[in-house]
C-alpha cells in the first residue's frame, strides 16, 4: 500500500537503530515493516563511510537511501554525491598539520589497512571498508593539546574541522548530518513525488529524524518530528535540543525506536490496522 501522505526517516545506526552493544535491530522490526508496507523511505545517516553503510544495507536491506561520513556524502538510485571537501583539500590539510606539528601523523588515507585493522580493532573486511573514505580523515597521532589546537587553526584556514570521535580526531568538512538530510530531501522530493498522483505531487515530505549522540542535533532539529533515543548505560536522559515536537523513546535501542516511530505513524496518519485485528474480530 503506497502512503497517501510523504513521509521519509532519517535514523542514525549506532546506539540509535542499532543496540549499542549487539548491534541487533530485531526489536525494531514491527515498525520497519510497517516502513515497508507503507512504502515511506527509511535514510541511514552515519558517521561511517558508503563503503560501511552499503555492506550493512546488502546484508539487512533496511535502507533506500544513505548519508556517510557525517553528512559529507549522499547516496540514492546508485548516485552518489559528495558534499563534503575534496579529498584534495583534506590531504593538502593533513600535510600543513603534519609539517607544523611536533609528533609524528599518518591519517586513514595514509597507512595500509592493516595499521586501520590495528588502530581500530576492526576485522581487516572491516577496515578496508572503513578506509574507504570520500570527504573525511581520521588522524593517526598521539597529540599534545598545543598540537591539537594548532591543527584545528589549520583545519579552520581550509575551511575543514577538527572532530573529536570516541577514539579519533577526524579532518572533515563543515557539513552536518541536518545539511544532508535537507539535501536528501531534496532529492527524495524528484525521484518519490514524481511518481505520486498529480494531487499529491505538490506536497511536502513530513520528516521524522531519530538519533542519540550530540552529532546528531543538527538532523533532529531539521525534522517535524525528533526522537531522542536514551543511552543504554546512562540512566539519566536530558533533552539535547529544544524542539517543538521532541519525544524522549521510552526505551534504549531499537525497542525505543520502534515504539516511537509506531506512536508518530499512529499520530500522522492513523492507527496501523494490522495491529488492531485482534479487537476488530472481539467486536465483530
Ligand atoms: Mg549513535
């Protein structure tokens, strides 16, 4: 059944769609095949590169469309588009802060994939896809802070920035994951509506963004609806962002995912009525 309404979700992976420790998204599979059966596009957006992103979507088939590298690439149909810096600019980068720094660097781009197996503590399939990498690179380095804050005034002169990960400082451009999702949307807007009737093609899509890290704010406050997932291990929940229609998922992962993405559906567009046949067939 097409949707009558264009919706399209945006959902961060890690911690967000997928268990922060098991990786597993079974316990968000209800709401996903209702994505399915209504046909509204599912849009993975990760800090990982294509490479990753597209290893994980052959496997699970969950997604139409992916945003990697925080924002800095877009792929849709098979079409990719690299919204971040050049790869040029990044290694001219990297080389600048390499020559003023006093400790030695070596980035992703670099070293072989075996020292990003080593470094990461990825299996080596996983890290060469890993170093795949279209518009952002992660430094390989042992810094002291006045190493840190040169390359960051470095990074600021080529218009690129210095991102703290869990592990890596990442040379990246100053694109967030908000700025794609609005140029997914666009996209989504040519390719989706196109094929609606003529009396839904002048409609908007109504977006619905879920993430759970601070690097997800920009994506959260772009959408009509927000949902914060909580942290699995941190007990305390305080709203990241002010938003008008911000819900905090009742639980961690995917179990919350699932019934948060259920709840809008059911506030959008009307109980699911697959869910209700029970009640249907007491009262029929
Ligand atoms: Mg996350």
């Amino acid at each position: 059944m097409p949707q009558s309404r264009a919706i399209a979700i945006f959902t961060d992976l890690d911690g967000t769609l997928l268990d922060h420790d098991t990786y597993s998204w079974t316990d968000a599979r209800p709401a996903l095949d209702r994505l399915k059966q209504l046909s509204i596009p599912l849009i993975a957006v990760s800090s990982k590169t294509l490479a990753e992103l597209e290893h994980i979507n052959q496997t699970s088939g969950l997604f139409d469309g992916l945003i990697g590298e925080n924002g800095g690439v877009i792929a849709l149909n098979g079409n990719v588009e690299q919204y971040g810096p050049a790869s040029e600019t990044v290694d001219r980068t990297r080389e600048e802060i390499k020559s003023a720094v006093t400790v030695p660097v070596e980035s992703f781009r670099t070293v072989s994939q075996e020292i990003i197996a080593t470094e990461t503590g990825l299996p080596l399939e996983d890290a060469i896809r890993a170093g795949q990498r279209h518009c952002s690179d992660p430094l390989i380095w042992q810094p002291a802070a006045k190493d840190i804050a040169l390359a960051r005034k470095i990074a600021e002169k080529h218009d690129l920035t210095l991102v703290k990960g869990g592990r890596f400082h990442t040379l990246c451009g100053p694109s967030s994951k908000g700025q794609a999702m609005r140029r997914m949307v666009e996209r989504l807007s040519v390719t989706w509506l196109e094929d609606a009737p003529e009396n839904k093609r002048q409609q908007r899509f109504t977006t619905i963004a879920l993430g759970d890290s601070p690097n997800d704010i920009p994506m959260l406050a772009e959408a009509d609806y927000a949902v914060q997932i909580p942290s699995k291990h941190d007990k305390r929940t305080v709203a990241m962002l002010d938003h008008p229609n911000l819900r905090i998922a009742p639980r961690p992962g995917p179990a919350g995912w699932n019934k948060a993405v259920n709840d809008i559906l059911d506030q959008i567009i009307g109980p699911d009525p697959n869910t209700n046949k029970n009640s249907e067939v007491l009262h029929g």
